[in-house]
C-alpha cells in the first residue's frame, strides 16, 4: 500500500475537532485503556453473577447483574467519543488483552466476599483511571470528554459502595 494510500485512508476515519492533535492522541489513549478495563471488568462481572452461590445468592446474583449492565452500557459512549474527537478505539479481544488494567479471574469457585471484595477494588482501579483521564482531559481542556468521566466516576463509586456495603460483616459475626 502505498504512502498516499494510507493517508487517504487515514483522513476518512477522523472526524473533524478543534482539538489539537496530541489532544486527540492522549485523550484517545486514556479511553482506549478505559474501554479495555471497562471490558474486562464488565466479563469479570458476568463471570462472578453466573457462579454466585451461598445463602446470598438472590441478592448478590441480581446486584453483579444490574452492575454488569452499567458496565457494558460505558462501552459504547467511550469508543464514540475517541471516534468523535478524531481518534480510534479497540478493534479485537487481544487489543483488550494488551490494554486492560483490570485482572481477569478464571479460577474454579471463588468464595462469594472474594467475589465483591475483588470487584470492590476493581471498580476502585476504575475510578482512579477515570480520574487519570480526566487529568488529561482538563490539559487539553476538553470538557466534554471530562463531564462523561465525570458522570462514570459517580456511577463506578457507587458500585463500589454497594459492593462494599454488601460485604460488610456486623459486628459481633465476625
């Protein structure tokens, strides 16, 4: 292919942004590395609610259920906003694989307060590489990008809340 080729090809998967292009660089890097953690804790997730057991199966089934759903529905906003700003975004299971921040689990039964204290700090690594984003975001003053990481922040927070509160053992049990 030649040189000229892969230019034109190039200019027709940018967009158009008023950002300058180490902006759309950095930024786009920052949400490439977001989406891979956002994947990988969203299998994690999954993984966990299909082998809950224990007498608190319900209640942690349906919360690892709704919290994999919010998880899955950040993919989409993150990979169009790189798009959006003239960037790409993740293309296979192995580009997640040499992204991903968030370890995978493939171990046989892992205990239930494993479960929700893995995920727990999980969310919480989250939370600081949307915050790391956001640093980004700011120095190129791109505030779109920053009030979705903002937005995801709250929302990865509270799943950490809950994962904790759910884990939490009253006093005198212990």
């Amino acid at each position: 292919m030649s040189k000229k080729t892969d230019q034109i090809r190039h200019n027709e998967a940018s967009t158009t942004t008023d950002l300058p292009a180490e902006a759309t660089r950095d930024i786009s890097a920052a949400l490439a590395g977001l989406l891979a953690d956002a994947f990988a804790l969203y299998l994690k997730t999954k993984n966990f609610h299909w082998h809950m057991s224990g007498p608190h199966f319900r209640d942690y089934h349906l919360l690892l259920d709704e919290q994999s759903d919010q998880i899955f529905a950040m993919t989409d906003p993150i990979a169009e906003r790189a798009r959006k700003i003239g960037g790409t975004t993740l293309r296979s299971i192995s580009h997640i694989s040499r992204l991903q921040r968030i370890a995978d689990n493939d171990a046989e039964y892992v205990h239930p307060q494993d479960m929700l204290a893995e995920l727990r700090e999980d969310n919480m690594r989250l939370t600081a590489a949307m915050r790391q984003a956001h640093n980004t975001c700011d120095e190129y003053h791109d505030v779109a990008t920053a009030s979705l990481l903002e937005v995801w922040i709250d929302e990865t927070e509270r799943r950490t809340w809950f994962l904790y509160e759910a884990s939490r053992v009253p006093p005198g049990r212990e």
